[in-house]
C-alpha cells in the first residue's frame, strides 16, 4: 500500500477540518434516538437528557406552567452570570 501525498493528506486535513466545524455549534441543542427509542438533546449539560416521546409529551403540555414556576423561584435559583 502506497503513503498518501502531500496534496492528498492536505486535502484529507482540510476535510476533516471542514467536517469537525460543522459538527456542533456553541451552545446548540442536538437530538438522538436512543437504542431502547428514548429521545436524548445534547448540549444541556455534560450528559443528555433522555426522555421517551410521553414524556416529552408531558414536560411539553406543562411548558407554561414550568415557566412560571421558574420566574416566581428565580430568586432560590442558581444562574450562570451574563457576559
């Protein structure tokens, strides 16, 4: 087997440059589906929230009412500091 080139090894860095920026954005939300067919978002935190799709259901019928629950306890609540 023949070493690749150094035009072909350039070209396979820059493609790999290429792939590795439009893997994931700062901060942007991921979805998957899990083997056992939950669905995980990643970029929350160091691990993925998995929930199966009821669930998901469920935490999304009460989003109004968890935004409210989040303002009135905004003040017990630990937050990151703005920039």
């Amino acid at each position: 087997m023949a070493e690749p080139s150094k035009e072909e090894l350039l070209a396979r860095i820059a493609e790999l440059e290429r792939q590795a920026g439009q893997k994931k954005k700062a901060g942007a939300l991921s979805f998957k589906v899990s083997d056992k067919g939950a669905v995980s978002v990643y970029g929350m935190g160091r691990f993925p929230v998995t929930l199966y799709y009821e669930q998901w259901l469920r935490l999304l019928a009460a989003a109004d009412e968890l935004r409210a629950f989040l303002e009135e306890n905004k003040s017990k609540l630990k937050l990151k500091e703005e920039v």
